[in-house]
C-alpha cells in the first residue's frame, strides 16, 4: 500500500482538486493506497471540506490537529497513522505536481530507501528561490547530505525510514539529513513545479532563520550524538593547546627578564587554557549523560495529545 500524507493549513480552495489529481495520478500506478490529510488547525472551511470528502470516499483519512502545531508536527502526525510500505509526502498548494509521485516511486524501486522531489524551475519570487538556495548551500556544507532542494515538500519513503523519527520544530525540513546519518540511502529526482493558484505563502525569512538553528541541532545530533567528547574535546584540546603555547612563550621570556603583567597576551593564554578544560570537562560530562540508558517515551502517546480526531 501506498499511503500519502498531506499536511495542510488554510487550503480550502485546493482540497478538491488535490484530491482527484492525487487519484489519477495514483490510480495508474496499480497499488492500492489511502490518502492521508492532516488538517493542522485550519481556520477557514478546510476540516469541513475534508469531512465531507471522508465521508463521500472509502480512501480518505483525516486527522484533525487541535490547534496550529506547523508542519513538522501535522506531517509526524500524519505519519503515525500511515498504513503504507511506502509513504508520500506533497504539499496542499498544488504548486507540488501529483503526477510526479510515479517518477519518485520508481526511482525506489530502484534500491533508494528515499526519494526528493528536485524543483528545477521553480514558480515562486525571486526572493524565496535566493533564500532557498543558501539554505540549500548552507545544508550541503554542515550536514555533508548534498541535495539540491531539501525542503521539497514532494517525497518518498520506505516505511521504515520513518520509524522512530521525532520531528518537532523545522525538522521536518531535514529528514532527508535524518536518514542518510541513520543509513539510507538517498536519491532526487527533478519535478515539476506550478505556481500557487489559491492563498498566500507563509515561507518568510524567519522561518529559514529557525531552520539553520535547528540544522545545527541535527547536524550535531547525528554526527556527535554519540560522541560528543570527539566535538567538546577537539576543540578543547586546540584551544588548551594554544594557550600553553602563548604561556610557555610568556614564561621563556620572563625568565629572561622581561615584565609580563601588563601584556594582553597574558589574558588571552590564561582565558584559551581555561576555557580549553571547560570543553574537554563539557565532552566528558556529556559522554557520561549519553552512556546512560534514555527513558523513550511511545511517539503515538506524545504525538496523540496533539490530535482531535481522526476519521477512518
């Protein structure tokens, strides 16, 4: 089975016509499928057309957010209730095209446990295509995972490369770099992309903003969760190391008569030496935290408190 997630908030012009270019498109393939709405505290008529499609249909699920959580949260959402060995993500704007999801699931069959949609040309400002490839840029450079288009909101997974993943904050942004620390392999496949037909966009600057913070988190968490010592102590020992240097410097040159007291360089050696313990104490304080076993808390009860309703 093939199911398809689609977070929305405030799209209530582009449900219907989502949904039957979702069929046709799917529908071709020759699989069964259910497709997955994720209504994340819609304001306008959306829960309502959303309903009334649940009720008219026998592939429809819907799953009402008690209030507006952002996608990172609708989309785990709707991963939790997905039934499918493979699992599909597209936006609501229709701007993501329907008809590409067959290309995305033969290039799984392929081997790739993931599959991103590449947006080549893309209709949206000027502006936000410039900010999307810094961000783009940006990824590539610290996460090591180098995509064209990361956030592409059109994309394909194996089933299993979504278990256990938690998605809070901007995460939803980076599962692609999730998944290659875990081991899966990863391919993207160029897509068409449409311009916005119904509503406004509510990508801005701040939400690139939040998005590198939470890159740093994901970068660290894959690569030093761990071994933090690797991190806090390397850059420890450089920095401890540095300021033995300029104090074996300062002290060769006192005992050879000359006044050190009043030398900024004095301050600088003692403050590297001191800061550079810290660190190391930090990374082995760290190791001793992540050596103990977590209490894992069930991602259906956590996520379940944020949920209304879901109608099946």
């Amino acid at each position: 089975m093939i199911s398809v997630v689609v977070p929305l908030y405030d799209e209530e012009g582009s449900i219907d016509a989502l949904y039957r270019e979702l069929v046709d498109a799917l529908e071709t393939h020759g699989q069964p499928f259910e497709l997955i709405f994720v209504d994340d505290g819609s304001t306008d008529a959306s829960l309502q057309i959303l309903t009334q499609l649940h009720a008219e249909t026998t592939n429809v699920v819907v799953v009402h957010l008690r209030r507006n959580f952002g996608k990172a949260a609708a989309l785990q959402a709707g991963f939790l209730e997905a039934r499918g060995d493979v699992v599909v993500t597209i936006d609501a704007d229709l701007q993501d095209d329907p008809a590409e999801i067959p290309h995305l699931l033969a290039k799984l069959d392929e081997g790739f446990d993931l599959v991103s949609g590449w947006k080549t040309r893309r209709n949206d400002p000027w502006t936000r295509r410039l900010l999307s490839r810094v961000f783009n840029w940006a990824t590539a450079v610290v996460s090591g995972v180098r995509l064209h288009d990361v956030n592409c909101g059109l994309k394909a997974y194996r089933a299993e490369v979504l278990q256990g993943m938690r998605l809070y904050g901007e995460l939803h942004r980076f599962i692609p770099v999730l998944a290659s620390y875990r081991g899966f392999r990863i391919a993207e496949v160029a897509v068409n992309h449409r311009p916005r037909a119904h509503g406004l966009s509510r990508y801005g600057l701040n939400r690139y903003l939040r998005g590198f913070f939470d890159l740093l988190s994901v970068t660290f968490m894959g690569r030093y969760r761990h071994r933090p010592l690797h991190l806090f102590g390397g850059v420890g020992l450089l920095m401890g190391l540095a300021g033995f240097v300029v104090l074996a410097y300062l002290t060769a040159i006192k005992i050879g008569g000359a006044g050190i007291g009043h030398r900024p360089l004095l301050t600088l050696g003692v403050l590297l030496l001191v800061v550079g313990v810290q660190l190391v104490s930090l990374g082995l304080l760290s190791e001793l935290i992540t050596s103990q076993h977590e209490e894992r808390v069930d991602e259906r009860d956590r996520t379940g408190r944020l949920v209304d309703e879901v109608l099946r």
